[in-house]
C-alpha cells in the first residue's frame, strides 16, 4: 500500500476495506506498507478498489 503516512491513513484503508462483504479481517501495517485480508469468495480486485476508494494505491504480492 502506497500513500499512507500516520495511523490515521492506516485506519482509513483498514475501514474502508473492512466494509467489502466477504471481508473477515485487514490488518494494515503502517510502518511495512503492506495490508493482510482474510476474506472468503472477495475478489482481489474489490480490496484494491476498497484501497483506492479510500484514496491510496495497493498492488497484490
């Protein structure tokens, strides 16, 4: 996850893609960039437009 700079942006990004039906958990890690969801049958595609909603940019590794 690009763009995040404080706890704020991470919690931003963990909301917003907490709201995605299907998803169970998001665990953002600020100070790594990087995201975990656990969710059952939620497309990769509708966590990163989550991300984007939120306004930051994510790329699946």
């Amino acid at each position: 996850v690009s763009g995040m700079t404080c706890g704020h942006c991470a919690d931003s990004i963990s909301e917003e893609v907490g709201d995605v039906a299907g998803v169970m958990a998001v665990d953002v890690d600020l100070a790594a960039a990087r995201m975990v969801v656990r969710s059952h049958g939620v497309s990769d595609y509708a966590v990163l437009a989550a991300v984007t909603e939120a306004g930051y940019t994510a790329t699946r590794s």
